[in-house]
C-alpha cells in the first residue's frame, strides 16, 4: 500500500498522538500541524512497514513500542534548527563583559573551569561555537579553563554533534581565522566535509535530557546556560517549569541567555535581566 496517497493521519490519532508529544515533550502541537506531523511520521510507517498512522499509534502505546520506538518518534517530531554562531552578539557579550566579570569576581575559569551548557543543542553547531569562544578568550588569559555540556532530546542530533562533522556550509559563518584553528578539511575534498579538531572536542561533553523530567541530573552547577528558541515550543506552563530547572543548575551570579524572540518577564524566576535575552541569576 502507498501510504503517501493512501493515509491519513485522522483527526482522532492525531489528538491521541499530539497528546503524548505534549505530556513527553511539552512540545504544543496544535491541529494546524497535523499536516506536519503527519510528513514526519510517515518515516517511521516506511521503516516500520506498518499500512497505517493507526497501526503505528498501536504499536506506539504497546510494550515493545514503548521500549523500541518512542526515541524514534521523539526524533522524528523535534524540530533541530541550529547554525555556527547563530545570533552572534551573545558571543561578543559574554566574551567582553560576562566572562571578564565571572573571573573578576569568582575567579570562575581559574581556581574552577568555567562551566557552560548548551540547553537543546541539536548537532552539536551551539556548544563548539562556545567552545572556539572560551578557547580564544583562554588564549588571552592565562590559566583560564572551561568545560561545555550540549544537552538535547535526540539521539540523532546527538550522535552527530559527537561525530563532529559537518559541511563546509554548514561551517560557512563561522570566521575564517576560526576555521584555520579549529577545522580540519577531509583528505577527500569532494566531500566537502569539516571536523572539529580533537582538542576542542575533548572540552565538550554531550547527553541526552529531556527538558519534562523533573531532575535533570546535571551534577555541576553552572556558571552559563544558553538556552535559545527552545522555549517558543512550550506553553506558558511549561516554559515556568522548564526555566525553573534551569535556574536550579544555574550559580548565583551567573547568566542565562535565552533566544532573541523569547522574553521572560511574565515569569516568577530569580532572574535579573541585564541586556536584552540575557539574565543573571539572582539570590531566590
């Protein structure tokens, strides 16, 4: 059976599976992404040879599929959406104010390594812009040390953000005296392919967290928390307790950045904001 023109996801399995998304993920799936949904659950009907959207729910909610198929679905339906210094003036603030003002009072990045996370890091372009950041800005400080954590949903972004590899246009905005340091070309140039040097690699750490559970289980606080257009799939609800986790694992003193669309004024949180999507973290 072609499943392209022959199913449907129906109204009924849609609400059944948008539900789930919505209580496993937080993530809002409103009926005008039925459409979407649809598409991206489709290849999971093809790999799992299955006839039918209602078929796949079935199997979804059953034993095995709990067991086998649930990463799978969470993978297909998260969107991932990430670039080399993206919105890059959050770079220029923390290396010419924040980080000059975490060691200035806390010797942060000298008596300790400085700590950052990358909140919903999909494949892995956030966390090594960090790191070529933090690299650069040790280069002008002696005894100046960090360690970045890249945390995300899926097991797919995941694996490639650990691989390291990426396109030479996936690598385009990142500055060219920055490619010469921390890329290494593929011996085959017909790939066009790119990778992290090892040393920058060794500095970051990745692991799979789901922003709905109720511990995180990061052990280190952190002096730095970029969590960017993450919170924008999130009800006002969700964003509450998600930001709240945040803050948990965030050191008084240190700054959280969120997304250029994203504000948080309309939350109770120990925040201050101190420019425009970026907030230090504040006694509760």
């Amino acid at each position: 059976m072609d499943i392209t023109t022959q199913q449907t996801l129906s109204e009924t399995t849609f609400a059944t599976i948008s539900r789930f998304i919505y209580d496993k993920l937080g993530i809002k799936m409103p009926k005008q992404k039925r459409t979407m949904l649809q598409g991206r659950l489709m290849k999971r009907l093809r790999t799992l040879k299955l006839d039918s959207y209602e078929t796949y729910c079935d199997y979804l909610f059953s034993d095995e599929g709990r067991r086998e198929e649930m990463v799978h679905m969470m993978d297909v339906v998260t969107t991932n959406k990430t670039d080399f210094f993206r919105e890059s003036r959050h770079f220029d603030v923390m290396t010419e104010h924040v980080l000059p003002e975490l060691m200035r009072l806390h010797n942060t990045g000298e008596r300790r390594p400085l700590t950052v996370w990358s909140a919903g890091c999909s494949t892995g372009a956030e966390p090594y812009t960090l790191a070529m950041v933090l690299r650069e800005f040790a280069a002008k400080h002696q005894g100046f040390d960090f360690a970045v954590l890249g945390t995300d949903i899926s097991t797919r972004v995941l694996q490639k953000a650990r691989e390291a590899v990426y396109t030479e246009t996936e690598a385009n905005p990142i500055p060219a005296s920055l490619k010469k340091k921390y890329l290494l070309r593929s011996k085959n140039r017909e790939k066009q392919l790119v990778r992290i040097v090892p040393e920058l690699r060794k500095k970051v750490a990745f692991r799979r967290l789901n922003f709905m559970d109720a511990e995180y289980g990061v052990k280190t606080p952190m002096d730095i928390i970029f969590c960017r257009n993450v919170l924008i799939y999130f009800d006002m609800s969700t964003q509450q307790q998600v930001l709240g986790r945040l803050c948990r694992h965030l050191r008084v003193g240190g700054y959280l950045f969120c997304g250029h669309s994203e504000t948080l004024n309309e939350f109770d949180l120990p925040l201050a904001q101190m420019a425009t999507t970026v907030h230090r973290r504040i006694e509760s």
